[in-house]
C-alpha cells in the first residue's frame, strides 16, 4: 500500500526544481543575467504594489499553467497578505479570461466556414 501511495504522489514535475531556476544562467549567463534583471525590475514597486503584482502573476500562472509558479506566487501571496479568497477569485478571472479567449477564436472558424460555403 505504501508502494502504491508514493508512486501515485510522483509527478512529472518536481517542486525541488524550483529552487534549481537561478541555475538556467549556468549555461546562458548573459541571457540568464538579463532575464533575472529584468524580472527583478518588473516585480519592484511602481504603479502597481508588490502585493498586486504578486496577485496577477498568480493568476498568470494559472493561464499559462506553470506549476512552479502557481506554487511560488500561492506561497508569496500568503506572506503579502492575499486571502485565499482572493487567490481563487484572480484564478476565476484568468479562467473567464482563457476561455474567452479560446471561444473568440471561434469567430475565426465561422469566418472560414462562411468562406468555404460560399
């Protein structure tokens, strides 16, 4: 039974990488070092809070389905005191916002088959 429980807890992406992520400039060090320059930029204050910030790239997250983030931003919000209602309300949004994204490109279809009909 124990077998059977620590394969089934075994994904394809381990949270131990995320720590693994400054390492990416190892073998791109410019590249990497303009990357986290940059990052680190985007996260600083300005218009936006850093609890906001941190609140979208939640969402974000969600949207592109990044489980190293999802986890990063869940942890980093907590300690920037977002609620978890809050939390899942920015996820409802990214959803809204992906789905209606995917549906709209269904106009791109009718435009096709309104065209091939004709």
């Amino acid at each position: 039974m124990w077998v059977n429980l620590i394969i089934m807890q075994k994904t394809y992406y381990d949270p131990k990488d995320l720590k693994k992520f400054g390492a990416i400039t190892e073998w791109s060090e410019e590249l990497g070092e303009k990357f986290f320059d940059y990052y680190g930029k985007v996260f600083e204050e300005g218009a936006l809070s850093a609890r906001e910030k941190s609140l979208i790239a939640l969402a974000v997250s969600h949207a592109v389905h990044c489980p190293y983030c999802i986890d990063a931003y869940t942890g980093d919000g907590l300690k920037r005191g977002i609620t978890k209602e809050e939390m899942m309300e920015a996820v409802h949004v990214a959803g809204a916002i992906k789905g209606g994204a995917t549906l709209v490109h269904g106009v791109q279809m009718m435009n096709k088959v309104n065209k091939l009909e004709m």
